[in-house]
C-alpha cells in the first residue's frame, strides 16, 4: 500500500472515529443544526472529493492531483448545499402529500418504510438526474479549462458522453444503489441523516467520478496534459 493510500484511509477513519465518539458526535450534530447549509458545504467539499481522488486512484493505479481540485470542490460544497436543502423539500413534500391524503402509505411500522421510499424515490427520478448532469457538465468545463481551453456550452456538451451517463448514472446508480441507499437515510432519526450522508457523499464523488472513463477525455490524458503544461 502506498503512502497516499494510508493517508486517505487515516483521513477516512478520522473522520469516523470523530462521529463515534459522543461528545465531537453531539458538537457534529449542533453545529449542522445551527449551520445547516455552511456544514453541507464543508462535508461535501471534503468528502465528496475524498470519493471523486479515490475514484481517480481506480482509474489511473496512482494517487495524482486532481486537475481542478479547488475548483471541484467548491462545486461539491456548492452541491452539498442543494442537498441539504432537497432533503427537507421532498421529505417534508411527501409527508405533507400523506397528510392531506394525495398518497397512502398504510400504517404500522411498515409505513415508515414506505414513506421513506416514497421521499426516495421521488428525490431520485427528479432532482437526482438534474443534478448529476448538472455536475457531469461543469466537471468537463474545468477540465477543459485545465487544459487552457475556453469551451462554450456547446464544445462541453459536445465531449460527453451522454450516452455512458444515461446508462450508467441514470439506468444503473440511480435504480440499483442511490434509491435504495436513501431510503435508508430517510428511516434514519434526523441527526443521524447528517452521519449517514456524509459517508454516501464518498461514494456519490467515486462513483461520478468512476463514471468518466470513457469520456472524449479520458482523465489520464488530462492529468498527462496538465503535469506537462
């Protein structure tokens, strides 16, 4: 194992033993009540990337700078953001639709379940896919401007590979893991929503990331471009 894997493995487990521990737990939990959108910023920012740097190590077979990474980053905080907000759009859009009696959900524990898919699915066939091609369209923008290119919309739209995204992203991650993963994350007490996206955030960054290889431009190219500029 290399040194950067230890190292982003350290980073990993520190920040779990940081949410077991009850008393940086209940801090975690304070401060994501009383600065929801600041504390969706920074964890997506961190944590997200940490996904989208593992995802690059898989694709490369070495720990490399991630071309934009300052830039990405930003763009997840900004998505982290969003995504503080959407969960309280759909979960509180779903139980409100429930209440007034536009859907049915039984009663018992087995509603419980059922609601929470509900929130789930939903998120996932409407906000999800906007999104994540939102996010497809500005990652290729940086790196084309890591490349020193200045693309218009129309050369970004152009290099991806839409395709690949509708098929992978949209017909297999959404379906096969974020559905199902969510509606976890909406059975969950609310201050453990917070714990639980966080670590999906890891795999939501490994996963977009992943889901480049086979773009117009492959990310070993632009590493290989930008270390030689």
């Amino acid at each position: 194992m290399k040194r950067w894997d230890i190292g982003w493995v350290l980073l990993f487990c520190g920040i779990t033993v940081m949410l077991l521990f009850p008393g940086s737990r209940t801090e975690f939990t304070r401060l994501t009540t009383a600065h929801p959108y600041l504390m969706g910023f920074g964890k997506f920012a961190v944590m997200a990337t940490m996904g989208e740097l593992a995802a690059l190590r898989i694709v490369t077979g070495e720990w490399r700078r991630l071309p934009g990474l300052p830039y990405k980053a930003l763009i997840w905080g900004v998505i982290g953001m969003l995504i503080v907000l959407m969960f309280q759009v759909f979960s509180e859009g779903i139980h409100g639709v429930v209440e007034n009696g536009y859907l049915s959900v039984g009663s018992g524990a087995f509603s419980r379940v059922v609601t929470a898919f509900l929130i789930s699915l939903t998120m996932n066939l409407t906000f999800a896919p906007m999104f994540m091609a939102a996010h497809r369209i500005s990652d290729t923008y940086i790196d084309l401007r890591t490349l020193g290119q200045r693309p218009g919309w129309s050369q970004v739209i152009e290099k991806i590979d839409w395709l690949g995204f509708i098929r992978f992203v949209i017909g297999k991650t959404i379906p096969l893991f974020w559905i199902p993963a969510h509606t976890i994350t909406f059975l969950l007490p609310g201050e453990y929503r917070v714990l639980y996206a966080a670590y999906l955030s890891i795999a939501l960054g490994a996963m977009l990331a992943y889901a480049r290889r086979k773009v117009a431009l492959p990310v070993k190219v632009i590493i290989s471009q930008t270390l030689h500029k």
